[in-house]
C-alpha cells in the first residue's frame, strides 16, 4: 500500500513540475517590456479607487458553514456506504435516520432565509 | 537511518515549519496558506501510517472545507486585507528557545528509564484496507451506532446555531 | 504474455528486467519505473488538450452555424498548436503590488490539481497509474485543493474584480460539491468498495441503467464543477470582467485556460468509469489495448454532450445556480440515497432482471415528482408577463415641429 502512494507522490512531483517548467520557460522567452502604465491594476480602463477591499458579505460564510456541515456528514457516510453489502437491513434504516435529520437542518435553513444570495 | 525514517522527519519538519510561519506570518492571507500546508503535512502523516481512507477525509475536510472557511472569515475583518505593521515575533525569542531546548532535553533524559520509550521502530506490516469495516461498525449497534446518530445531531446544532448567528446579524449590521 | 495483448505491462515489466540487470536495488527500480510512466501520462494528458480545444472549437461552431477554425492544416487542425506558440511567447505582465508567491503558484496549482486525478483512473484493466483503495475520495479530495488554486489567484492579483470573482467562484464550487459527493454514494453503494477499478470491474449492468438520476445529478454537479457553460458565471467575459484571472497573461493565463480543459475531460473520464462501465467492454479482459478503446470512445461521446450544453444553454445568474444548487439537487440527492439504499437492500435477494427495472422506475418516480414539484413552485411565484397580447402597441407618434416649445420643455 505504501507503493500506492510513492507513485501518487512521484506523480504530483510531475504535475507540479510540468506547468512550472512550460511557464518558466515561456519567462524566458518572452518580452520584458514593464511600463507604469501597462503594469498598473486593472478596472475596466478607469484609474483604481480605493484599496483592493470589497465588503465581504457574510453570506460567503453561510454556504461555506453549511458545506463544511453536509461534507463531515457524507464522510461519515461513505464507510456505511462501502459496509452497505455486508450489513442488514437495520444499518439502513440507521443511515437513513441519520440523513433525515440533517435534512432536517437543510429544512430549517431554507425557511430561515438563509440560502439566499443577497 | 531507514528511507521511512529520513521521509518521515522530513515531513515532520514541514508541518512543524508551516505551524511556526503561521505564528509568525505578517500578513493573515498568509497564514492561511501556511495552514494549509501544515494541513497537507498532516495529511501526509497518515498517508505514512496507511490510513489511507483518513488522509484522504483529511485534505477533503480540512483543506476543502474548514481551510476556506477559514480564509471567509479572515476576509471578514478589514484589518486583513492592510499590511501588518510591526513583526510578531519578540525581540529576545532566542531566550526562549534557549529555555525550550532545555526543556526538551530534561524531558529525553526524564524518560530513559521508562522501558517502553526503547522499543525499536516496528515496520507495519501491509494490511488490507479496513474501509469496510469501519462502516460495519458504525452502524453496529454493540460497537459505535450511538456516537454515529449523536455526531448527525451534533452537526445539526452546528448548523442550527451558525444559520441563528448569521441571520440575526445580517438583519443587525449591513 | 505478448507484446500486442498487452502492451503496457510488457514494456514496464522489460524495463525493470533491464533496470534489475543493471544491478540496482528493487526500491530505485520501483521508483524510476513508476517515474517514467508518471512522465508518460501527464505529458500525453496535457498534449492531448490540443485536440480537445481544436474539437471543441470546430464543434461548436457548428452548433453556432458556422466553420470552426479551418485555416491551418486540414480542417484547422494546426490552429491549436498555432495558438500554443503564439501564447508561449507573450509577454508577463506583472501587475504592481501583487504577492509573488500566490500569484505565480496557482496556475501551477490549477493544472496540478487536475492532473493528480489522472494516476487514479483505471484506463483498462492492467494500465493504471495506481489502483488506490479509495480512488474516489481522492478525487474528490484533489477538486479541493483546485480551489485553493482560485483563490491564490484572486487574493494575489491585487485587484477587487479579481478578488470577487474569486470569491464567487469559490462559493459556487463548494456548493456544488455537496450534491456531487452525497450523489457518489450511489456507484460506492452499488459497488462496495471506494477504488476506481474495483468500481468499473463490479459494472457487469452499467450503473447508469441502474440509478439514472444518480448519473444526472453527478453530471450536472461536475458540470458546474468545472466552470463550463451554463454555470461559468465566474469566468464570463461580459460580468466581472473575466473573474479572477484577469491579471494574467501570457502562458499563466494559458495554463488556466489549459486546466480548465484537462479539467472538463477528466471530468467526462470519471463519469465514464463510475457510470458508463468505464474500460468494460466486449473482449476488454483478454485485449486491455481494447479496454482503453472502449474507455475513450465512450468518454468522447460524453465531452459531447458537454460541448453542446455549452453550446445551446443560456448562463445561470448566480442566485439562481445557488437556488439550483441547494433547494433543488442537495434535498434531491440525500432523497436518492435513502430511496436507493432501501430498495437495493430490499432487493438483494432478488435477481438483477427484476431489481434493475424496480430500480430504473423509482428513479424516474422521483425525477417525475421533482418536476411536478417545480411546476407548482413556479407557478406559485406567477412570473408576470410583461409583454402579452392584449397589450397596445405603440402607435408612431408625429414629430414635434415647433422648436420653441420643444427648447421650452428642457
């Protein structure tokens, strides 16, 4: 098993390297003509106002709380997923109890107005 | 010095390394990056271990949920985004390494009569992977059903108390 | 065995033969061997985007109703490697105040982290990169760490549409994972085990025949996943001015462009291998080449179909693909799942010609349901027509001719 992941790290090694070389070549290759006004940050042809900080809605924080909620529980799904030939009918029934409240949490964030985007 | 040794030391010294860059990074964007890699580090560890199910579920939920969670938040306050001025980092810190060190070596040296810390490095033997056996014992009802229904609940107060905090504050600040 | 039945494993087990021959310890041969072939594979998966971008180009055209490029070569087929060229050797610009180190890391991350999933896939039943025991969380888990990518990407630009469109884009693909993993459940259920080859060898009726939704939902899911048509809100030219790669250029910007790509294949790859019985295929157990045959040709007809959704669909604005997203596939999926898991339980006893169409029929209960479900919902929000035929129309009014009064009005 352990070879499993040598090959795995051998392969991100390669997949790391790859685009790394083809841009540093392209560095290499191409013009270097910096100029003040070619280098300065785009917004849509206008001079920048302001710092680069936009409000942060807290709604970004909403979606990444209740995915984080729904990604713990499907990991601990998936073992009663690959147990799920071996185990009876009463394991099911379990899983199944256990999806229906976190439904339930899904419920009661749709009717608290939380899965909106504002 | 066997191969696993030397990786693992090595990738000990990452995650260790990534940990002290995020206690002493100046801007926060970055120390979210240095979490990550600390992360990965982790991740690694149990790769070495061959837990192979666990170092998977560790990138997809720390790095991929609790990681960007993490950066929404730091992009919540608006002192993130300015640079931090003075460094974080105590003008004397070698004192305290100093005292660290010494710490550290009064404990190896505490511990050397206690027979279990000279046990030699065993080599895992392979072993086939324990997947299903896990989920056989989540929903076994002798073994480990009950803290399995308890975390579903648990997960739904998580939710329940993020959606009130939310909610109540999007109706009080903008 | 002989060369031709089964090319891959001849070769790779002469080169060790030769590597032990020349006296090295078995632990450097696995290394080099696995080296080689790691270089083989992702070298052949970023090379074959060239085709994928000049077939995707010339197809939709054609949807389009015109040619697709067909200038360079016979049909165009140069013009991918005419656009390489050109992109090498554009020039970096670097905007002022960026972070370095984010900036220039993610497009490497981008295409890292879509190529990491290639050593998982089983292209036939001998080539494989490594046939881990749970493949399929780990890609899963890779598609996370592509959203890092995004995001080293936006923050490091410097600059607020990138850190907004990096922002949106994150949110719509952390979103979209809960209904593509809870929808994954399915082929695991069905086939009990986490690895991809284990996955495709358990496929004696394609799962796709057996759960359909479940095949939907995960299409559609990775669709949005990767950012094409109809949800690449994130990357549109005309909103957000390109999201969060509008400061790059150069072969930076290609390598995104490139990820991008890998991505929608790789995606169409997985679908096969979990769904349409990837490798499977008559003659595929004694003929691997046949395998890989198989493999592409049922992948080709799925970046099809992806192509021409890109093609025809109109964008999702960003609340309605969040609306999608979470009040429509997410209940959806979880529903599946119990119903699914119910009945192959109850159903195991039974053989495969009555549990397949028992299977096949609840699915489409629950698409039926669904539908009959968001025809009320929309018919309850009673969308005005704001055009309609009792309207009048507008009658050609007769030009002011006294100036006096026109300049007395302003």
């Amino acid at each position: 098993m352990l070879s499993d992941w040598l090959y795995i790290a051998i392969f991100t090694g390669i997949a790391l390297f790859l685009p790394g070389v083809a841009i540093f070549l392209a560095a290499v290759l191409s013009p270097k003509k910096p100029d003040p006004i070619k280098t300065s940050t785009y917004e849509c042809g206008m001079e920048t106002v302001g710092e680069a900080w936009v409000q942060f809605k807290v709604q970004y924080y909403v979606f990444g709380l209740i995915f984080l909620a729904f990604d713990v529980e499907t990991v601990f799904l998936y073992p009663w997923a690959v147990a799920f030939n071996k185990v009876g009918l009463f394991a099911v029934l379990e899983a199944i109890l256990f999806i229906a409240i976190l439904l339930g949490g899904l419920i009661y964030a749709w009717r608290k107005g939380a899965l909106e985007w504002v | 010095m066997t191969a696993m040794q030397i990786i693992f030391l090595i990738v000990a010294a990452v995650t260790l390394g990534g940990a002290l860059m995020i206690a002493t990074s100046r801007r926060m964007m970055h120390t979210v990056l240095w979490l990550v890699l600390t992360l990965m580090g982790v991740a690694v560890l149990f790769a070495l271990l061959q837990a192979n199910f666990f170092s998977v579920v560790q990138v997809l939920v720390y790095i991929g949920a609790i990681a960007i969670l993490i950066l929404f938040g730091v992009m919540l306050t608006r002192r993130s985004m300015v640079d931090a001025g003075e460094s974080l980092v105590h003008k004397n810190w070698w004192v305290v390494a100093v005292v660290i060190a010494l710490l550290f070596a009064a404990i190896v040296i505490s511990i050397q009569p206690w027979g279990a810390a000279h046990t030699p490095l065993v080599e895992l033997m392979e072993f086939k992977e324990p997947i299903s056996d896990l989920g056989e014992a989540l929903v076994d009802p002798a073994a480990y059903l009950i803290p399995f229904e308890v975390s579903s609940v648990l997960l739904l107060a998580v939710m329940v108390a993020a959606i009130y905090i939310a909610v109540d504050r999007k109706g009080g600040k903008s | 065995m002989s060369f031709f039945r089964d090319p891959v494993v001849f070769l790779t087990q002469w080169l060790n033969g030769v590597l032990a021959g020349w006296g090295l310890p078995p632990a450097w041969v696995q290394v080099i061997s696995f080296t080689i072939g790691g270089a083989i594979l992702a070298t052949g998966a970023m090379l074959f985007v060239t085709i994928l971008i000049w077939g995707e180009r010339k197809l939709l055209g054609r949807v389009q109703d015109r040619y697709g490029p067909n200038r360079l070569g016979p049909w165009g087929i140069f013009q991918s490697f005419a656009d390489m060229l050109k992109i090498f050797i554009k020039e970096h610009i670097t905007p002022v105040g960026v972070d370095l180190i984010p900036y220039n890391l993610a497009p490497i991350l981008s295409v890292a982290a879509v190529l990491m999933v290639w050593s998982v896939i089983p292209l036939s039943m001998t080539m494989y990169g490594v046939d881990l025991s749970v493949g399929l969380l780990y890609f899963v888990a890779v598609g996370a760490l592509g959203e890092l990518g995004i995001i080293m990407a936006g923050w490091g630009s410097n600059n607020k549409y990138a850190l907004l469109g990096a922002f949106r884009a994150v949110a719509q693909l952390i979103s979209y994972e809960v209904p593509m993993v809870v929808s994954l459940l399915v082929p695991v259920m069905l086939a009990g085990s986490l690895s991809m080859n284990e996955i495709v060898k358990q496929q004696n009726i394609w799962f796709i025949f057996i759960s359909p939704l479940a095949a939907l939902i995960f299409f559609v899911t990775q669709i949005a996943e990767v950012g094409r048509a109809p949800f690449d809100l994130v990357e549109a030219e005309s909103e957000l001015v390109a999201g969060f790669n509008i400061e790059y250029s150069g072969l930076k910007f290609g390598m995104f462009f490139v990820a991008e790509f890998v991505h929608a294949f790789t995606v169409a790859l997985i679908f096969t291998t979990l769904f349409l019985g990837g490798w499977r295929g008559p003659g595929a157990e004694q003929y691997p080449l046949l395998g890989f045959i198989y493999l592409m040709l049922k992948t080709t007809i799925v970046y099809f179909i992806a192509i021409l959704m890109r093609g025809s669909l109109p964008r999702f604005r960003i609340d309605q693909m969040m609306d999608v997203n979470w009040k429509l596939l997410t209940p959806l999926s979880l529903i599946l799942i119990a119903v699914t898991a119910l009945a192959v339980k109850a159903m195991q006893p039974l053989s495969p010609w009555i549990s397949v169409p028992v299977n096949i029929v609840l699915n489409l209960i629950l698409i039926y349901l669904t539908q009959q479900l968001l025809v009320r919902y929309f018919k309850r929000r009673k969308i005005r027509e704001v055009g309609s035929r009792n309207r009048p129309v507008a009658r050609l009014e007769e030009p002011v001719t006294s100036t006096a009064e026109s300049e007395g009005s302003l």
